[in-house]
C-alpha cells in the first residue's frame, strides 16, 4: 500500500505537472513585477499569485506574499457565488471587500476564469496591494479610523474586465475615488496581464494532457499535499496546547488586546486552531478579517510542517480555524481593518507560541512585531499628488540553535523596501542615512560569532 509521500499515478508526469504549476505561477508573479506601475508592488513587492482548480481551491501558490495567500478560499467563495455560470473567456472579477472575503481596501484581489471549451478550468488570481483606495488619508491605511466607512472605495466582486475590455463605468468610478488613479488603474492592469499569462501556459499543459488529465492531476496534487500533511501532523503529540500573546492597545485606548489560541492536534491528523478568549474587536483599524486570521493559521502551521508538502489547499484542509464573531480575529461590519496586518504579524507569534509546545526543535521565537507601513502624502512643486507607501523591515526572532535574522521581512512575508535611489527619484524626499541599528534585538540564548555557535549564560 503507498504511504503518503507517494504521488498518486504516474509518479514522474505528476513531479512534472507539479513543477509546471510552480513554474507558471511565478512566472505570472514575474509578469506583475515587469508592467506594475507602482513602487508598492515593483519595488516593495506587496502582491501576490495564485492558480485555482474550478472550484476554487488554491492548487499553487507563486514565492510572493504567504500571508495573502491563505484569504483566497473565502474571497473566492464570494466570487462564485456572483458570478458562477456568468462568466466567459477573458473576464475578470475584482474584490477588495473585507466583508466579502477581502482583507483591507488596498488589496483588491482579481479572478480570471481559464475556461476549457465552454467550462471553467481553473483560476488565474492576483491580489496586489494598491497605492491607494480613497478614504480619508493617503494610503488608505490608517490605523485610527473607527469605521470601515472612513477607509475608502469598497468593491463588492464586480467584473473589471469583459472579453478583454475594462469596464467604463467601474474604470471611472475607482479613478474618480483614489488619488494616484494612473498607478492604481496602471496596477490593474499588471494584474489583468499577469493572469493572462497564467492562462496561456495552462492552455500549454491542456494541449499536452487534455482538459480532464490536467483536472486530474490537480487534484491529486490538492490531495497529495492534504495527505502529507495529515501523515506529519499524526507524529504530533496529541493534545491541546495553548497560548496567549498581546498587542499594548488599539491606539484609541491604553487597554491591551490579548490574543488567545488553542491548538487542538488530533488523532486523525487534523488540528483544531480555536481563538476563543481572544479580545472582542476594537474601536481602531488593527481588526483582522477571519479570511486574514485563517490564512496566518495556515501558514503558521505550514512553516512547522518539515515535509515536501505542496504548498495548496490540501494543507488547509487538515487545519480548522474558529474565532468568535465579533472579536479582533473576525469582526463584524463596520469594524474597520485598515492596519489589520499588525495583528496578523500577532496572530503569527501567538501561534508560534504555541506550537513551540509542540514542535520545539522547529519553531522560533516571535520577531520584532512586523513589518512597519510608512504612508506619506503631499503634491509635487507642480501640484502633482504622490503617495509613498514603504515597508520598514526589522527581524526574525531566535531560532532554536541559531540567533534571528537581522535586516529582513517579517517571516509571513516576502516583501523588500524600496531603495533609497528610487524614493529620491520619484518623490520630494531625501534619506540622510540607512543603516541598521546594532544590538536592538537583545541578546539571545544563542549566538553566532565567527561561524561558532555559543551559548549565552
């Protein structure tokens, strides 16, 4: 009988359709970097790519923002629900609502259907985090807005694209509302491009399989990688293990918000991620959607599984992710969002904190927070307005033999920083030092001085 790292079929077409389907994929997250128009996304690299099976599930994921990736399954179900059986060849639907499976405004998820003959084969998705959606400051970002309301254009999934076409009325509605409409419609369009690519080389693996080989193999790689999963998640101890981190507040307030979880690892290689406990939502923008909250759940567990594993839905079939309505982890309308990702870096601590009970020779300890958001606004000398949206990086916390990493992304991204040439290029801005600030992590148990690795006292 094959154990679970045995592909289903024939094991060397199965490798080479799975290495297709990581190819393609970053091949459509290459193509976002070459024709966006914004620092955000080709600089800062905020965006992320994906391909879906007909029905929605996520089947590869492009080397872009993990922390995006795991909000799709419910974006998606909101898409379906709109527009299944009402879509055709070149078509693509846009969403950034958070009630409607969305994240924050910024980012605005785009869905191309690649049909075979007259039915949907898979998805091509983009999601990129925009310049600018409105709202009452530049950025569309803010972390004390008290209400959605205040964020900025909230887009339901609607078609921005018919056969091809953009939308008019769509097109005039969302440069009339944003402040860099040329970046913003420019970025749309990366996207759009992106997700054709994807469908042109899935149109390649169609001419070399079939439309129901390809079917196939798609989903034996979703069930391949649930039952990888399955087979390490069975070496855990069993039991349920907890953990409580905080953020210092919302702040609106003084008063801190903790954030509690429960990991539940069960006999039938699932687990069970349970944040009852946790703070109810806050007046201030730090709410995490529960489409944010499970894909930080996701891939928390993800970075503990050792395994080969495929990163697709397969995984997240095997975790069930539970927040109580109302809290920071699944607010209620019109709880606003904005700065959801510092509590997302926190959802990630929190659950680090406790698998570290659970896989203690494998998880670090938490970083600096996250990355930072730096948003600033103002016109050029000619009355032109300009947007910079940048991310400040700090640093991994300690690993088990190894001291954390200095200088770099928050572990649940893959985002840079934009260089200073082009921030001076671009803006009124000068930089008068970039540098890193020496010591600022703390000592930890471990540390590393010319490749010999020491314990601390």
């Amino acid at each position: 009988m094959p154990d679970a790292a045995t592909p289903p079929g024939d094991p060397i077409t199965f490798a080479v359709v799975k290495n297709a389907m990581d190819a393609i994929v970053d091949e459509v997250a290459y193509t976002v970097i070459r024709t966006a128009r914004s620092e955000i996304v080709k600089d800062v690299m905020d965006y992320s790519a994906a391909i879906c099976d007909a029905k929605g599930e996520m089947v590869a994921q492009a080397k872009t923002i993990a922390q995006h990736l795991g909000a799709i399954p419910e974006a998606m179900g909101a898409v379906q629900a709109k527009w299944k059986g009402r879509l055709s060849p070149g078509d693509a639907v846009i969403m950034n609502d958070p009630y409607f499976g969305g994240m924050h405004l910024p980012d605005v998820f785009m869905f191309y259907p690649v049909f075979a003959g007259a039915e949907i084969l898979a998805w091509t998705v983009v999601i990129c985090h925009h310049t600018d959606m409105g709202g009452r400051v530049p950025g569309s970002n803010a972390a004390d807005s008290t209400e959605i309301f205040q964020e900025g254009l909230r887009i339901p999934p609607l078609k921005l694209f018919h056969a091809g076409v953009m939308d008019e009325t769509l097109e005039a509605m969302i440069g009339l509302n944003v402040r860099v409409p040329a970046l913003v419609l420019g970025d749309m369009r990366a996207q759009y491009a992106a997700c054709q690519v994807g469908a042109r080389e899935l149109g390649r693996l169609v001419a070399r399989y079939g439309a129901d080989g390809l079917r196939g193999y798609l989903a034996a790689l979703l069930d391949y990688a649930e039952r990888m999963t399955r087979a390490e998640i069975t070496t855990w101890p069993k039991g349920t293990y907890r953990f409580t981190d905080h953020i210092d507040s919302d702040g609106l307030s003084d008063d801190p918000v903790p954030l509690s979880v429960a990991i539940t690892v069960r006999e039938n290689g699932t687990l069970l991620v349970d944040w009852a406990g946790t703070s109810r939502q806050v007046r201030a923008a730090i709410n995490s959607t529960l489409s944010f909250t499970k894909s930080n759940a996701f891939l928390s567990v993800r970075c503990a599984l050792l395994g080969d594993i495929p990163n697709n839905a397969g995984v997240f079939r095997c975790i069930e992710v539970t927040a109580p309505a109302g809290s920071v982890l699944n607010p209620v309308s019109p709880a606003p969002v904005a700065a959801r990702a510092l509590t997302g870096y926190r959802v990630m601590d929190t659950m680090f904190g406790a698998l570290a009970q659970i896989v203690p020779h494998i998880m670090p300890a938490a970083g600096e927070g996250g990355n930072t958001v730096v948003c600033l606004g103002g016109r050029h000398p000619d009355n032109r307005p300009f947007i910079i949206v940048d991310m400040i990086s700090g640093c991994w916390g300690g690993r088990p033999d190894k001291d954390g990493i200095e200088a770099i992304t928050n572990p649940s991204q893959n985002l840079s920083n934009t260089p200073v040439e082009v921030l001076e290029a671009y803006y009124p801005l000068r930089v008068h030092r970039y540098a890193v600030r020496r010591g600022s992590g703390g000592a930890g148990r471990t540390q590393v001085d010319g490749g010999d690795v020491r314990r601390s006292t």
